[in-house]
C-alpha cells in the first residue's frame, strides 16, 4: 500500500507530455479585447441653463453697456434731450432706467441753472468795470 503511495506520488511529480501540434499556414488569431471603460469624471462644471430670474422685468438691472449706450443717446443735441424726457416719464418698464434718464435730466437742469446764474454774475462785474472805465474817462467831452 505504500508503494501505491508513491507511484501516485512519482506520477502527480512528472510532468504530462501533450502531443506536438503541426504548424499550420494559419494565423493565429488572438483574443479580440474590449477596451475598459473607465468612469467619466468631468474636468469642467456643465454649465446649466439659467433658471427663469424670479425679478419682475421693471426690476431687472441694467448693465455697464446699456448705461454707456443710453449716456451716449442722451449727449446727442435735442434728440438726447427728447429721447431722456419719453425714458424718464414713460417710454420704459425698467425703473432704474427711468431714474437714471431722470438723473441725467436733473443734471442737465442744474448745469442751465448754473449757467445762467454765473452768466448774469459775469455780465454784471463786466457792466460795472465798463461803467467805470468810462466814468473816469471824458474821453474828451468836456469838464
């Protein structure tokens, strides 16, 4: 029984020769592999499309370009001064529009107000100066 043993034994230990296969003219195909697909971690945020703003329209901002734009509008002789009058006092929904032609409006009254006061200032020192450089003068027209 124990010489069973060990010719099991012998026999597990040697190794098992297979029979040579003939090369043949085919080629030897190998295994097609699918490529792994690994998970997709995005590099960048996806943008998502901005939710409908819960402000009404009347109270959306303007932006710096509107702003540049209307300043440029409001500069043009009396078309300025007209298209400033309809904004301010009804032609627009956006109220910070409507005060920034009001504004502007109010900037234009002062620089009048201004104008006309600092004229008159002027115009008066001036009358005065003339009065008294005549005065001192006959410029020969007796005593």
């Amino acid at each position: 029984m124990n010489e069973n043993n060990n010719t099991e034994v012998l026999n597990e230990q040697q190794p098992v020769q297979q029979p040579i296969q003939e090369a043949t003219t085919q080629p030897v195909q190998q295994p097609i592999q699918e490529p792994v697909q690994q998970p997709v971690q995005p590099s960048a945020p996806v943008p998502v499309a901005p939710a409908k703003p819960s402000v009404p329209e009347e109270y959306m901002p303007v932006g710096v370009g509107g702003y540049i734009g209307y300043s440029l509008l409001f500069g043009i002789p009396c078309i300025g001064l007209i298209a400033a009058l309809v904004i301010a006092f009804g032609g627009n929904k956006r109220i910070s529009l409507k005060n920034f032609a009001k504004a502007y409006l109010l900037m234009i009254l002062i620089a009048v107000v201004l104008t006309v006061v600092l004229s008159l200032v002027t115009g008066a020192a001036l009358f005065n100066i003339f009065n008294q450089i005549t005065e001192s003068t006959n410029y020969g027209l007796g005593a």
